[in-house]
C-alpha cells in the first residue's frame, strides 16, 4: 500500500540518530514511507519502532 501516494503532503520530522533505521529499512523495501509516518508521536517526530 502506497499510502504516500494518495497523501502527497504528508511529513514527518527524523532526529539524525534515527536516520540509519529509516534509511536502511526503505533502502531494502523493509517498509514503506507510510508505517515510519504513522510511527511518529503526535508533534509529527519518528522516534524510532517500539519493538516487543
């Protein structure tokens, strides 16, 4: 689902220290721009994948 797409104004904001993850998750098709934006808190900022 390219989410994306159909939500062309959609942003987040990326602290440096996340951008390793991000980039190499969208590098290997991991995940799409989509699940990092909806990831982020509610002032918009990914800060990073809560895993369990």
């Amino acid at each position: 689902m390219r989410q994306h797409f159909t939500q062309p104004r959609r942003t987040f904001r990326l602290p440096v220290q996340w951008f390793p993850d991000v980039s190499a998750n969208r590098n290997i098709g991991n995940m799409d721009f989509a699940e990092f934006a909806d990831a982020a808190d509610g002032s918009g900022t990914f800060l990073g994948l809560d895993e369990c």
